[in-house]
C-alpha cells in the first residue's frame, strides 16, 4: 500500500511525516515541495509521479496531505483514505488548518498509527477510534469566528451595521424561478419541478424590520386544521412548498408561529429563501414533435411551439434546440417567426425567437437530408431542448404583502418605495420525440 504519508503548509514546509516502508527516502519530502506546492505551472491532477514515485495528494484550506507510494496502489482506495483522514482531524479538532495541525500533532500522530499499519488502513471509522484514543483535540477559532460568537453572546447583529443613512428608502424583491421539465411526445408530463429564489437589494437606512408574506399553503393549512385546507389553498390561490431554506436574518421563531418572514435586511443585495415545489406548475411553453421519415434518406420534422401564459405577458429569449441525425447531410428550414439554423458541430437545429405573446403559437418545419449507410442501427431520437425567460412565477408564487417598519428614525411602509418583478427561467426543459 502507501509508503508514507506526509502534511504541508502552504509554503511546503512539513508539518507531520509518518514513513511506513522503507522504500521511500526523505528526500521524496523536498520532490513534492518543488515540483507540485512550487511549481510555476498549474497542478491540475491530483496524482503526480515523480521518479517512480507516486504523490497523491489534496489540499484543504492552507494544507496539503500527501500519501507516497512506488507500487501500483489502488488510486480510489488511497484517496477514500485520505478523505477519511481529512474528516477524522475534524470530528477531533474541527476544522484542518496550519494552526490547528500544529497544536495537536501528537493527537495527529497517535491517529496515523492506528489508522495505518506497515501503509495499510486500518481504523478510519471516528466512533471506533474514539472509544481508545479519548484525547480532545484543541480546537482554533480564527478572528472572524471570534467575531461571530461574541455577536450571538451580545446579541449585536453580525450581518448589518449601524448608521446606514440613505437619501431614499428603497426595497428590490426578485422572485426568480427555474423551471425542470420532462415530458414525453404525446404531452403527458414524467418529471416536474420549480426550484425557486427570493432575491433582495435593500438600500434602508437605520435598522428597519421588514415584513414579507407569500401564497404558500402553509398559510391556508394554518387557517383550516379540520381537512377543508386544499378547499382554502384553491380560494386563495395559494401553493404548497415542498422545502424551502431562509437567510439567518430571517426571524425562523416567528415564521413557526405567526407565518410571517420577518427580518432585519442586510445592506445591499442578499437572498432571503429558497425553495421548491412540485404541484400545480403553470408550463409556460407546450412542445408538439412531429418526425416522418421518407425513406432512409429522407426525414421530415415539425414543432408547433405554444405558449401558455396570459396573452398580456411576453415571452423572451426563446431558444429551442431540436436534434438531428449524425448522419445529417443538409437541412431545409422554414419557420414563421423567429431564425433558425442548422448546426452541424451540435448536429442540432436551434431555433430562435426573440418575443412572443402568450396564447400564441409558432410552428418550424425541418427537411433533413441523410448520408447513405449501411449501418441500420435506428436514431435514439435525443429529448428537443428549450431555453426562455417569462415574466411571471410558474410556481404560481405571488407576494401578498411586504411592509417595512423602522422606529427609531421614524419612517414606515408608506415612506419606502418598493419594486417586485417575477422572472420564470427553464432550468432542465426537455421534450422526448
């Protein structure tokens, strides 16, 4: 197995070496030093061999942990080996710096012996290790950690300072939605979901409290308990998040009580929640394949592209990526809005539209020719692709209200100008042929 098993610092001086064969010389330190910690070129492999002798090597944080060998080891074996290493100096002593291998190199020592006997593993499992190496490890904090506890102890907020003067009270909120879909040739939907952000730009002034409300379902089931909850969530319009996760500003206490997200905004640009959901999605778009083949040389695709959203709104950025045959020799294209073209590099049509009105429709016809071949191995016909920006939530996500209240300097909702804009993307949009 592995010879040795050295740690460095960023400078490539050693930290801890522990040799376990005899075939491996001390001076295998040094070749590492200059030729990977010191080298001019990027190292991008985390294998380097270097006179017959094999480094394999991570680094995490400011430290690089290196196990040398010159037999034909089990590369995948000695890297599960050095992550578990890696994850054993952190259940002891948290996280792996220079500072924290150097107050506890005995500890590190004691762990590398039982880990490895003669350069085999042995013991890499925490809670074994722990019944008969009790040491605790001693654990560094760094100035900004510091920083952090001394906040949560006194109760300042870490994440927004005082003083925050601005001449205008304003408030941006972006709902941002990608939007995954898989459905087959005759409409029927495999696969779905939305995955979703609530993004903010707050320039407040002072330490305002904010207030922000959705349409999610929690708030209809909290209304109803007696079973009439899907009855309130189709009154209200309302949708069921499946999971979603808040910035820490946002007050989780309140949210569990009252269903509110109440926060102290940083300053500037955050994200506030993320979440997901996967029922009652509005599909933007609606892809209708249709593939005839002339003979063996012959093919004949057409797409009817429908959109689905209200006639008031645009879609924009239309991007529809429709596959051909490798052995595509010339393609005739005829749509009646938007440019397409064929891309032989691809071996795909990409169909491009630059707006289009909802409840509207736009179809593209594609005359491929194909090369003559022997083989008669059938195309697998490759899902058609989509690309698009909306200006609407297709989770059905709305902001019921979003209020702004600030005490000490005396100003309050109506004092504020705030901006909502909902933006649908697609994230995975793929139609099978």
């Amino acid at each position: 197995m592995i010879g040795g098993l050295f740690i460095y610092n960023h400078k490539g001086e050693i930290l801890i070496s522990r040799i376990y064969r005899d075939d491996i010389a001390r001076n295998a330190v040094d070749a590492f030093r200059v030729n990977v910690i010191h080298a001019r070129s990027q190292i991008r492999s985390p294998v380097t061999n270097i006179a017959r002798t094999s480094f394999f090597h991570l680094k995490k944080s400011n430290v690089w942990i290196t196990a040398v060998t010159r037999q034909n080891v089990n590369a995948a074996m000695v890297f599960e080996m050095l992550h578990q290493t890696l994850a054993l100096m952190t259940s002891y002593f948290g996280k792996v710096s220079e500072e924290a291998i150097k107050s506890n190199f005995v500890l590190i020592y004691e762990l590398l012996d039982e880990i490895l006997d003669f350069g085999y593993p042995q013991k890499t499992d925490s809670g074994i290790l722990k019944t008969f190496i009790t040491q605790q490890g001693i654990k560094t904090t760094t100035p900004e950690e510091q920083t952090k506890i001394t906040n949560q102890v006194t109760g300042q907020i870490g994440w927004r300072r005082d003083g925050i003067k601005y001449r205008r009270n304003e408030l941006f909120l972006d709902v941002l939605e990608s939007v995954n879909l898989l459905m087959n040739a005759q409409g029927k939907v495999l696969s779905a979901h939305v995955s979703g952000r609530v993004v903010m730009r707050s320039y407040l002034s002072g330490m305002p409290e904010c207030k922000f409300g959705m349409n999610d379902k929690i708030v209809a089931d909290n209304k109803d308990k007696d079973g009439a909850a899907e009855v309130a969530r189709k009154k209200t319009n309302s949708i069921a998040i499946d999971d979603c996760t808040f910035h820490q500003c946002v007050k989780l206490s309140k949210f569990e009580s009252e269903r509110s997200i109440s926060f102290i905004p940083p300053d500037g640009e955050f994200e506030l929640m993320r979440y997901r959901t996967t029922k009652d999605i509005s599909y933007p778009f609606r892809i209708i394949p249709l593939v005839r083949e002339k003979g063996k040389t012959k093919m004949e695709i057409q797409i009817v592209l429908k959109s689905n959203y209200r006639a008031a709104l645009l879609g924009q950025k239309i991007e529809v990526k429709i596959p051909t045959p490798i052995s595509t020799a010339g393609v005739n294209l005829l749509c009646n809005k938007g440019r397409s073209k064929y891309k032989a590099s691809d071996n795909a049509v990409v169909w491009k539209i630059r707006r289009l009105a909802g409840l509207k429709e736009a179809q593209l016809t594609a005359e491929i020719e194909l090369l003559p071949s022997s083989d008669n191995k059938k195309w697998q016909r490759p899902p058609i692709s989509m690309n698009f920006e909306v200006a609407y939530a297709p989770s059905g996500l709305k902001v019921r209200y979003l209020k702004v209240f600030e005490p000490k300097l005396g100003y309050s909702d109506p004092q504020t100008t705030k901006f909502i804009r909902y933006i649908g993307r697609a994230g995975l949009y793929e139609v099978r042929v």
